[in-house]
C-alpha cells in the first residue's frame, strides 16, 4: 500500500472495505466482486509507475473508466488492484484546421463537444451516456450511439491511442494521420476491453456540425409496422443520421417517467436527417411519406430546438425510465439485420410470454442494434432465474437471425459464455494469440471476453491468474 500511496498520493488509494463497495460493479450491478485495492492515477507517468509495481507484485490489473458499461466490462475480479482512471481528464490540444483533438481517457464524451460547440464542431459517437462516461471506456467498448448509423462508432473516430503494457512500457497505435503503415493495431484496441493494457491518450477525429437537421416522430401500431418502415427507408437510399425505434412497454415508461404528450401507440420511430438545407428538407420529406406508406398512425416535426431536444431527452432517459416500470431488469445488446426486426421482435415477445417476464424495447433501429430489456424482480429469486434465461435465448436469437452478441455495450462477462455461439474454437484462439501478445500474462481485466481459461504460451488463450492475496502484497508496503 505505501508504495502505491508514493506514486499517487494517500488520498488516491482507496482500501477502506466500506468505500471498495462503491468499485464492486459497472452498470451491471447484479454481476460484483470486490478488489483489492482502488488506485488512482492522474497522469501516464503515474499510470506506468502503478503497473509496474503491480506487475512486480503479481497483481491482476482491472482498468475502469466512468464505471458505466452493461456488460461487466470493467467489474473487478476479486482481489485485484482496479486501476481507475477518472482523475486524467484533460483536453491536451484540439486541431480544429485538421479536424483532430488529444484527450486524456477519462475526459467525459459529451464535454467534448461541450467544448467544440463554440467552434461549429462536435464529436459524432454518442452513447445515451454520453453526459457521464469516459473517452477510455468508449475505446474499450467501440461504444456507439442513436447517430453512429450515419457517422460510425468510435472506432471510426480514433485516429490512434497512448497504451501503456504491462510491463510498464508504452506504444502507440495509430496517429494523427487517416492510415498509418503496418498492421492496425489501434483497431485492434478499439473494443479490446480493456485486456490489452492501459490506455492513457487518445487522438480523435472530430466532425464539422452540419448545416440543418431535420427530426421527426413516427408512431405506429406495433412493432412491426415500426420495423417495416426501417427496412423501407434504408432500402430507398437514404441513410437517416439517426432511427431509434421504441415499442409499447418503453414509451409507456418514458410517458410515466418524464410526463409530455409522450403517445400510446404500439410503436414509434425517431429519425434525424441532416445535411444541406436542401437535403434535410427533401429526406425528412421523403422519410415522412415511406413511415406513411408502412402503417404510420401520426407524424410529429418539433416546433423548435426545445421541441426536439425534449424528443431526444425522452429516447436518452428510455433505460432510467424503466425503474418506474420494473425493481430491475436486464439490458441486453444484440443484433440481427434489419430487414429482421418486425420477424425478431415478435419472437422476443413470444420468449417474453414463455419465461413470463415483460419485455421493452428500445434500440437503434437503423442499424439493427437491439437493446431488449427483461423486467424482473429481483427480490424474487425464481423469477430473477427466468428472467436470465429469457435474456439468453434473446442473445441465441440474435445469432440464429444473422447478427451479432453484442453491438455497441461489449462482451465483459455478461456475454463470455456465448462467444462459442458465434465463433469456433480456432477463432477464440486466434484472438488470444493476438490478446497473449500485448499481455503474455492475461494480467490485464482477467476473466473477460474468452468463455475458457486457458494459459498463453504452448496453448494460446485467455489465462485467468489465481488469485493473488493482495493483503500480503500490500503489507509488505
């Protein structure tokens, strides 16, 4: 302990068992595991000295960010040293004649275009956490976002990234420049969770504000027709910057949660077109008549900017809003393509009835990512079961449909388990050899991503270290 204390200073060692509670779990609270020791670091000296004092120590190092991942991303492993990185900030340059900007990883993803606003630019990835979590977690996750149809998720916006390894020694991947030669390691890192070391800075490409957006609301009988009015305006050629869907269950939340002229429909759609003038005016148009030929019930244009941005606040808060309808749920983050989301919403409505647990919906339509969310009491242990299960074969659904385990929330530990469901054993192999290469001792974020602990070296694999007894490493000071 005391050495960690002369690296970062007493104050940002955290021990106390009351105040380790507080690091037990990311957003997925009901999957935790208490660390041994909390530390944070301010600056990439600080972050180099504290692994290689772990990595003399023996210790697994679990980085964290703003502690906001679904997917127990960044939920410790017991006993380990959490690496928190929330204190390193800064905005260290911004580019605007190149369009690029330095940050440090716990630099919160909307205060970044808080930032540029003034200067009629923004950065385009925009997770509905964006008003609270990190640069660094987003590069761990490829976070996403309702705009990332149009403009790509993070890992189309990092140019490169700092990393520190865990023998203390730093690379970097990637750079200023649009492609830099040799292998691309920096996408490597984008959504590695976290495994592959420590990231300490990243390089950005920010984005010029276009010159109008046009939003509409579409509601709609059920989901179906909602689905069907997607797969018409992605076929006609129009790529909307945004289309989030929300069914029944979630507007009702969303009604309850907040008040407005919230609808009670089945179903609705919110797009955001932009561009030009011309061309905002004539897709949004266009979009209007495509939802009209697929059932649509009503078009809403907002009036003004305070119009639209209570719209969008509505769709941000969907999740929160669902604590008025459900103790707890379960999010989970498939998807599937999108001509099969009217086919695939009805088969989670049948899950739901199968398991008796309600279901919500509300996702990123555009793109196919749903975010099925599984209301269940927790206090109920059998329904709590139910509830899981349920959530499991959604994610085999997914899979059956075409699509994917995870879009946008990453595989953490609340996905491991179905990586088997969509890659075979020598492709989980090949990514280890890739993950035993930047950290040939798994000491980084062990227990994540591979479904099978195997060790680096004659077998390639996810090594899972025994656990360390951290209180006699930190006792001998």
């Amino acid at each position: 302990m005391a050495r960690f204390r002369a690296i970062v200073g007493s104050e940002n060692c955290i021990s106390d068992a009351d105040e380790l509670v507080a690091y037990e779990c990311d957003a997925l609270a009901h999957h935790r595991a208490r660390p041994g020791l909390v530390v944070l670091p301010a600056s990439r000296e600080e972050v180099i000295e504290v692994v290689k004092l772990a990595y003399a120590s023996g210790l697994p190092i679990v980085p964290r960010g703003s502690g906001t991942g679904l997917s127990g991303g960044a939920m410790p492993s017991e006993g380990c040293l959490l690496l928190g990185l929330s204190r390193m900030r800064r905005i260290l340059a911004i580019d605007l004649d190149n369009q690029r900007m330095r940050v440090q990883p716990g630099v919160i993803n909307l205060d970044i275009s808080k930032r540029l606003a003034p200067h009629g630019y923004y950065y385009a990835p925009d997770p509905s956490s964006a008003q609270i979590c990190s640069i660094g977690g987003n590069v761990a996750e490829n976070s996403g976002g309702a705009h990332c149809l149009k403009y790509g998720f993070t890992t189309h916006h990092v140019l490169g990234a700092e990393l520190v390894l865990a023998n203390g020694s730093v690379v970097q991947l990637g750079g200023a420049v649009l492609d830099t030669p040799g292998y691309d390691l920096r996408g490597a890192l984008v959504g590695s969770e976290g495994t592959l070391g420590v990231v300490t800075e990243v390089t950005l490409r920010i984005c010029r504000f276009p010159e109008a957006t046009r939003t509409l609301l579409a509601t709609f009988p059920s989901t179906t027709e909602a689905g069907n009015a997607v797969s018409l305006i992605i076929a006609s050629g129009i790529v909307p910057a945004a289309i989030e869907m929300m069914d029944r269950l979630a507007i009702t939340a969303v009604r309850t949660a907040l008040g407005g002229a919230w609808p009670e429909v089945g179903a609705l759609l919110l797009i955001d077109v932009d561009g030009t003038l011309i061309e905002a005016e004539h897709t949004a148009e266009r979009c209007s008549q495509l939802c009209l030929s697929a059932g649509a019930l009503e078009l809403r244009k907002p009036a003004d900017a305070a119009e639209r941005e209570a719209m969008w606040r509505g769709r941000r808060s969907a999740f929160t809003a669902m604590g008025r309808m459900s103790p707890n749920y379960i999010v989970q983050d498939g998807v599937i393509p999108r001509s099969q989301i009217a086919r695939v919403l009805e088969q989670i409505a049948q899950l739901g009835e199968k398991w008796g647990v309600r279901v919500a919906n509300v996702f990123h339509a555009g793109d196919g990512n749903l975010h099925p969310l599984v209301l269940y009491d927790g206090a109920n242990l059998e329904q709590a079961e139910r509830a899981e299960r349920c959530s499991g074969e959604i994610v085999r659904l997914c899979v059956s449909a075409g699509g994917s385990i995870t879009g946008e929330h990453g595989v953490g530990v609340d996905k491991a388990s179905y990586m088997g469901e969509m890659f075979s054993e020598t492709d989980l192999e090949t990514m280890s050899w890739l993950r035993c290469a930047f950290d040939p001792e798994s000491r980084f974020n062990p227990g994540k991503i591979f479904p099978t602990p195997r060790l680096c070296g004659d077998r390639p694999g996810h090594y899972v270290p025994h656990r360390t007894e951290l209180s006699g490493q930190i006792g001998r000071g």
